[in-house]
C-alpha cells in the first residue's frame, strides 16, 4: 500500500501539504493548498502560479468569474 498516492498534490505549486487533504480545497477536481489559496487574491493575470492555475481549471470550468468564487470561499 502506498499511502503517498493519496495524498493531494496542489495543482499550482506542485506540492503536497503537509496536513494531507485538510491543507487544501478541492474545486472541480483540482485541488489547491491552503498556501496558494491565501496568496490567490494577490495573484494577477501575469503571475506564473495565476496562469498554471488558470489552464487547469479551463478545462473544467469556462467560467471568467472564476476566481472571484475562489476568493469568497466557493460561495457565489
Ligand atoms: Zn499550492
């Protein structure tokens, strides 16, 4: 059993929180730590961690307003 592959890899840094599946979100299948999570409303459209982000939701969620719902905890 490799106990490893269940921990969630955040989708921006490429890191696996230390705190497992309760150091992040999970949003449509991507998940983002509680690090980049934070950083995310200072982001702007040509930070690096912003685009790697984008592309990955793009292809579940074409939604421009995307990141607003990030930033309000997932509540519209
Ligand atoms: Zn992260």
């Amino acid at each position: 059993m490799k106990k490893a592959a269940l921990l969630p890899r955040c989708s921006t840094c490429r890191q696996v929180p230390p705190e497992g599946i309760a150091g992040g979100l999970w949003i449509r299948g991507v998940f983002l730590c509680n690090r980049c999570l934070t950083a995310l409303p200072s982001w702007t459209t040509d930070n690096v961690s912003y685009r790697t982000l984008k592309n990955s939701l793009d292809r579940l969620w074409r939604r421009p307003d995307w990141r607003c719902h990030l930033a309000s905890g997932g509540r519209p």
